[in-house]
C-alpha cells in the first residue's frame, strides 16, 4: 500500500476575477521510504500542491480529490481538524527560505522545543536533550551554543540545518522540501542535498523534493515528476495541434475523436518533445553519474568521478568520450524517431 495516493487533486484560488485553477488534476503515488521529484518552472503549482498536501493552503484556496489516501486513511472522509492531526503526525515541509521560515523573536532551541513537546512530549530536560541531539544529527557543530541563538546570528545553510531538525522532531514518515537550495550558496547547496538523502536514509522516510532546478534533481531523486517540462508542453502542444485545420478536415471525415488524437494530433504534438528529450539528454546524465557515485553503484560515473579524485587524466578522458558518443547516440536515435513523426524532416527521394 501506497505511504501518500492522490488522484485528481484540484486547486482553485478565489480572485476579484473569479476561480483560477493553479493545480489541475494532479495524480501522485509515494511508496515508503522512496525518494521522488517534482520539477517545473516558477508558478506551475509545485508550492501550491505542497501546500494542499500538507493542509496548508490559504482560506481564499479550495481543494478538491477524487482520493486522497496517506497511511492508509481516507483524508477525504475525516473532518477538518480530523485531518490536519493525521497531516502533522505524518508529514512535514521544509520551505524555500530558510532565515524567514524560523521566528526571528525565538531563539533556535524554544522553536525545537515546542515541536518536540507537541509531538514527542517528555519533561523539559529530556526535550533539551533531544533537541541538541537533533541538531547534531543535521550537522550542527556545538549544538549547545547555538540552541541558545537567534535565527539572524545563524548562516542560511545552518537556518536551513535547523529547519531540517524540526521538520525530523515531528516523526515524519514523509518529508516535502520545497526547492530548499533556492536561498543557498552553490557549495551549501550540496551540502544540504547529501543531508536530506542522509535523513531519509536513518529515518526510512519518503522524500519530495520540489525544484525548478532540473541539474540537481538526479542526483537525489530515484523517480522524476518532470511537470512542467513533459506535461505542459505536451498538452500546450496537443491543444495547439488540435486547432489545425487538418484536423478540422479529419472531423469533417466523420472520424471518432480518439482516432483524431492518436493518428492525427498525437504525433505532430510529440516533435516539439522529442527536441526537448534531446536537449536534457546531457543534464541526465551527469544526474545519473552522480546518483551512481552517491549510491556507490557500479558503473561509469562511480568509475569517473574516481578518476577525478585521483587525478588518472587517461580514464578521464576515456570516460568523457565514452559519455559524449553516448549522447550522440542518444539523439542520433531521437533525430530518426522525429523524422519517422515527421516526415517533412525526411530527405525526397
């Protein structure tokens, strides 16, 4: 059974121009202790489906699911209050902005406390002690000292460390970090991806890692929610197609629209995707090199990045034109696979 299953979760915004729909019909499926991503460009309703699945949403937001199953409960069956107990004994969110996600007015101890004594309870000393062991845990060098300290005398990086501890205080079965390198230096950026993988390997738990950063996400992630890239260019360029007047002269044939969309409108659709596999081909696999270095799997990018660390200059550079007529393979094949859709691409014979 599924840890979080969600089928046609709609999210709709009341404005002075009336509902605007920001998340449509998404469906979802995370497996316990699996890590997966979600990817898209800034406002295609990554944040917003976070929110709805965290119970977080605005009071101007209305949701709606077909289903919407975590741990084996129907959400959609309990009262409101019913289900944000169940959401916050299961779930926690990591935000993009670190500094202003923590109260400036608390020090970083009172803000772990209370998440400690809602969830875990215990006497003021055992909590003390868990939090310091916390902060340890997420690589917070003397913990004492800066359980004591205010958000602003802390680093971004170690902001987001402490964000990381209370999201692990709630005991989540999943964790949701919304894009939580957005803020960060590119060598901190790092260094928090190797410590959420970390987590949710100690802890056994989910991971939903949201980015619009797709060089970052294969390095963590074993599945791939592309949203944006795939689903809105396909359905963008499926609509287009359909406005064609060709396929106003297949309707015209009295033919079903099934048969419309498959052999008329689905294959001028697929060429624009067809350039855009080719161009990320490059991007996924360096992500692929790094998940196999990560995971220590064997492989060429395990082998490569060893190469590197010990300077061997001729396996680097084998390794490196191994990779480069791999892509080129790669799009060799997309190139003849778009002239089979399109045959305008084809040489007359």
């Amino acid at each position: 059974m599924s840890l979080l299953q969600i089928e046609n979760l709609n999210v709709d915004f009341m404005t002075d121009d009336g509902l605007v729909r920001a998340v449509d019909k998404v469906k979802l499926s995370i497996e316990s202790g699996q890590v997966i991503g979600v990817i898209g460009e800034s406002g295609s309703g990554k944040s917003v489906m976070a929110l709805a699945i965290t119970g977080l949403l605005s009071p101007a937001a209305r949701m709606q699911a077909d289903l919407f199953n975590l741990d084996g409960h129907d959400l959609t069956r309990m009262s409101a209050a019913e289900r944000q107990n169940h959401i916050t004994s299961n779930i926690s969110i990591i935000f993009q902005e670190p500094t202003s996600s923590l109260n400036p007015a608390l020090t970083i101890g009172y803000q772990l406390d209370e998440t400690i004594r809602f969830h875990e309870g215990g006497t003021p000393k055992q909590r003390r002690d868990r939090a310091l062991e916390l902060l340890s845990q997420v690589g917070i060098m003397d913990a004492k000292r800066r359980y004591k300290e205010y958000p602003h005398q802390l680093s971004g990086g170690l902001n987001q460390r402490v964000m990381i501890a209370i999201a692990l205080a709630c005991q989540p079965k999943l964790l949701i970090a919304d894009e939580p390198t957005t803020a960060l230096d590119v060598t901190v950026q790092s260094q928090i991806l190797d410590l959420l993988l970390k987590v949710k390997e100690e802890h056994n738990i989910a991971l939903m890692l949201i980015t619009h950063d797709f060089s970052i996400l294969p390095a963590i992630t074993l599945s791939t929610i592309p949203m944006a890239i795939i689903a809105r260019m396909t359905r963008s360029s499926l609509l287009g197609v359909l406005k064609a007047e060709y396929i106003r002269t297949a309707r015209s044939k009295g033919l079903s629209q099934q048969r419309i969309i498959w052999i008329h409108a689905l294959r001028n659709a697929l060429i624009p995707i067809l350039t855009i596999s080719g161009v990320q081909v490059s991007i996924i696999m360096s992500g692929v090199i790094i998940t196999e270095y990560i995971f220590a799997w064997p492989g060429v990018g395990k082998w490569l990045l060893e190469a590197v660390s010990r300077r061997d200059f001729a396996s680097i550079q084998a390794g490196i034109l191994a990779l480069s007529l791999l892509v080129i393979a790669f799009n060799l094949a997309l190139d003849l696979l778009a002239s089979y859709v399109n045959p305008r691409l084809r040489r007359p014979s």
